[in-house]
C-alpha cells in the first residue's frame, strides 16, 4: 500500500509507503501526507505545475521548473 505524500522543502508529490519520511528528491525529512487542512493528497500525484488545495485553497506547488 502506498500513499501520496507532499515535500515541505522541494513540492514533490510521489508515492511513498506509509512509514516514509524522507523526500525521495532532496533527503529532507519534511514529507507530509495530508493538507494542513486534513485533505489527502491523492488527487495531486497526476498533475503537474501549480496547484491548490481544493478543501483550503492552500498553494500546493509541484516538482520545481529548472530554467536557467
Ligand atoms: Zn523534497
Ligand atoms: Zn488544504
């Protein structure tokens, strides 16, 4: 089983098994698996770029554009 879970410090958003705590992208133990809210992430893991919570409004950023 897994869950989707959100990346304080980088805003990825991936699949990790529930007892996960590091992001998988940056090493920071700052993974959250709901809202501040309460919201489950499910809905996040397919999109891509900007998003907001759809219960608080909160901005939820996805994987970071490189562009430089
Ligand atoms: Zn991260
Ligand atoms: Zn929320």
């Amino acid at each position: 089983m897994t869950i989707t879970k959100r990346c304080a410090v980088c805003g990825r958003f991936r699949a990790y098994d529930p007892d996960d705590t590091f992001c998988i992208g940056c090493g920071h133990d700052a993974l959250e698996s709901h809202c501040t809210c309460g919201r489950a992430f499910e809905y996040a893991l397919h999109e891509a770029g900007d998003m907001h919570c759809p219960r608080c409004g909160r901005v939820l950023r996805g994987p970071p554009v490189i562009d430089e």
